[in-house]
C-alpha cells in the first residue's frame, strides 16, 4: 500500500487515502509504521475515510492510540485533499472525534483551520520534569493540554519521558504537556510532550492550548492573537471573543512512501 508522508511545522504524518473506508490499521501496525528506526518514523498516522459523505480524520497517535483532534495533522489531511485533486481549494470541512472543523486551503500558501473553543478547565494543576516543577493550566481543545510558563527553556532538559501532571486524575487518559516562555509582545516559545507521541516538534492544538493560557497568564481580555514557535516553525494562534480558535500555518507533503510491509506484520 502506498500512502504519503508530510509535515506541518515539523510535526509529520504517515497519511492512508481510504475513502472508501475499507483498510483496517491496527494498533501495532500503526506504531510499527511510525516507528523512526525501523518504520517510516512519524508523530501519527492519519487514515483519510469518507464517512456519510463527509471527509473523516481518522486521526492515530505514534503509539497507535486514538487521538481526538491534531490540529497539525488536519492541516496536512486538507493539503493532501486539495493537493491530490480530491477537493477543491477554498473553504470546506473536515470531520473529527472532536467534531467538523472548517478549513481555508489554497493551492499554496498557508492554511487556517477553525478549532473551535478552547477552555479553561479552571483548575491549577503541576508540571514537573528534570527536577523542576511549575504551576499551570488545564486547558481543552476537545483533546486536554497541561500548559505552564517557564523563565529558561534549559531548565526543561530532555523529555524522554512523559512529565509528572498533577492531580493525575484530572487526566485518566494522559495529557499534552506544554512548557512555554515569552519571548516578545504576543510572541511565545513552546515546547511539547505529547501524549501517546513523546517531545514533538510540533503540536496545532497544543498551541491553541497555550494561546488561551497566555491571556489568562497575562490577565488580558479575548480577543487576542498570539504567534507561537514550537522548534519546528512558526503558527499564529487567533482566538476571539468567545473563546474560539483559528489556527494557521503551513502543510506540507514530502513524498509517497510504501507501507506494505508493516501491515503484513
């Protein structure tokens, strides 16, 4: 089987066209595939289904878990569609485990996706790594995110393992942790540990997560833009009076890859 690999602000994807639903990837497989030693290497494999009538993101972590929303992911899901011929430029949407997202896709250039709200879960919670610990936030994007704010990126050190969040059981299926700093007026540096994917790149609503938390962390009042750079580029967070997102950014498409072997394992 053929399938294509691509990359939105680094943050990259093994991605299956199945319009007609019909391939079955397992959870092996799909960690199998995503595997950077001895598979294609990627953060998540997208499955592009037609459900209904509707394009579908069947969206799996590297680990092979089911994810609700990548806002990254659906980025470069929208690329390949209109890219490959499957959907014309312009606005149309896409639909997730965390509902229909509408997108803005032009033939080049960047794209911009509505997440939709992003909350605040209203609840303090700790992020500790590498002998720190910090205060932060409990934030939604359909999918949840631990955002705190940091004054030295090297206090982070390596993440080979998932930061310690509490209260553990706020987040019974794992959480997105994002350390941040400020760095200019409305301007954030991110990094990123994902659940079910480690440290990426990259992550679009992980971003989203960290724009909200910036106007709590600076007492400021929606709406309100943010760019936000992750080690693998540069994305514009907008969110507006009600708390929804638009996230835009560049998607690319690298080349086709074959991916036979991995589903005969």
């Amino acid at each position: 089987m053929i399938a294509t690999y691509g990359h939105g602000t680094e943050n990259d994807f093994v991605l299956v066209f199945d319009p007609d639903d019909v391939h079955s990837i397992t959870t092996a497989q799909t960690a199998a595939i995503c595997d950077r030693t001895h598979g294609v290497g990627a953060d998540g494999l997208i499955r592009i289904v037609k459900r209904d009538s509707k394009w579908f993101m069947d969206y799996r972590n590297a680990d092979g878990s089911l994810a609700e929303m990548c806002g990254n992911g659906i980025r470069v899901m929208a690329r390949y569609l209109v890219e490959r011929g499957h959907q014309p430029e312009g606005i149309f949407a896409i639909n997730t485990r965390d509902g229909i997202k509408h997108l803005r896709v032009p033939m080049t250039g960047d794209i911009s996706v509505n997440m939709g709200q992003v909350t605040d879960e209203c609840e303090a919670i700790t992020a500790a790594t590498n002998g720190h610990i910090w205060n932060g936030y409990n934030i939604s994007v359909g999918n949840p995110h631990a955002v705190v704010f940091v004054e030295d990126m090297n206090d982070i050190g390596p993440m080979n393992e998932p930061p310690v969040v509490r209260p553990r059981d706020s987040y019974p299926e794992g959480v997105n942790v994002e350390f941040v700093k400020v760095i200019g007026d409305h301007e954030l540096a991110m990094r990123v540990y994902e659940r079910g994917s480690g440290e990426t790149r990259s992550c679009g609503t992980g971003t989203c997560a960290v724009a909200l938390a910036a106007v709590l962390h600076s007492k400021e009042r929606l709406p309100s833009t943010w760019i936000i750079n992750p080690p693998g580029g540069r994305l514009e967070v907008a969110i507006d009076g009600h708390s929804n997102a638009t996230l835009i950014g560049p998607a690319v498409l690298l080349r086709d890859v074959d991916i036979t072997e991995f589903l005969l394992a």
